[in-house]
C-alpha cells in the first residue's frame, strides 16, 4: 500500500492540527497517512513513502528554521525522491503572514527533488493555509488537499 509522509513544524499546535486534517483526507482517498513532527525524523525516512508532505508556520515569510533545516539534509539524496508526490502546507498569526512565501519555499525544493507537486484550482492555490487556529475553512480545504495528494499518489504508485 502506498504512504505518505505528513511532516509538520509546530509551536502553537496550529500546524499540527493541519497536518492531522491533510492525513485524513489521504486516508478518505485509501492511502496510508504517517504524521510526524519534523524534529523527530530524518530526511532519510523520505526515502520510505511515495508522498511528502511538509507544514511549517511562517517566520519572517519563510519556513522555520527547523524545516528548512530537514530540507538542507535532504541534499544528500538529491535525485532519490524524484518522481515521489510533494506538497507543502503553513500557518501564520496574520492574514498578510508570508503563507504563500513559506510554501513556496517548500515547492522550490520539492521540485529540485525532481518531485511531483500539484495545486489547487479553488481554495489555497499552493497549498493550505491557516491564519492562527484553523478555522472550519481550513478544515474542508486541508482535508480536500490530502485526498487529492493520495488520489494523486495511488495513480502514480497503485
């Protein structure tokens, strides 16, 4: 069976809480869905699952130092995750936060992985976002984003 890899980066939770809703979604699609928190794995554990997911709240409008941390330590398996599935969620504490800025980041290095990353046409184009606590919109958006990163993932890996 397929699996995904739902990292996160949290101090107010917030982010957790995201990353528990985009792993529901990718069970509703069929997929296994392991949630982590980022501090408590390595960047080789990547190498284990056919989907990456990674969350961090936004400091200065860009990842936590620790995520960016992970990715940094990623570069030794540089052209090992290629064509795995990639997508990047993030929180901030106000609605101008560096959200978008944040995941980008993230997408920037999925796609030198040579990773797959796909966007959402409604909603959060990049990936979700939540503005402090996630509200019931942020719920419905992360759980229609992990069901399309498992569908997207069983495609590729059934």
């Amino acid at each position: 069976m397929a699996r995904v890899l739902v990292l996160y980066y949290t101090r107010s939770k917030n982010t957790k809480k995201m990353a528990d809703m985009i792993a529901s979604g990718i069970q509703q699609a069929g997929v296994e869905a392991v949630v982590k928190d980022i501090c408590e794995t390595s960047a080789e554990k990547m190498l284990d699952y056919e989907g990456i997911v990674i969350g961090s709240p936004t400091y200065y409008g860009a990842p936590a130092y620790q995520v960016k941390q992970f990715l940094d330590e990623s570069v030794v398996y540089h052209g090992r995750l290629a064509g795995k599935v990639g997508g990047a969620f993030a929180s901030s504490a106000n609605i101008a936060g560096g959200n978008e800025t944040t995941i980008l980041a993230l997408i920037n290095a999925f796609l030198v992985h040579g990773m797959i990353v796909t966007g959402l046409a409604t909603g959060d184009h990049y990936g979700p976002v939540a503005i402090n606590s996630p509200d019931t919109r942020c719920k419905q958006i992360c759980t229609e984003y992990g069901a399309k990163l498992g569908n997207l993932v069983k495609t590729l890996y059934p």
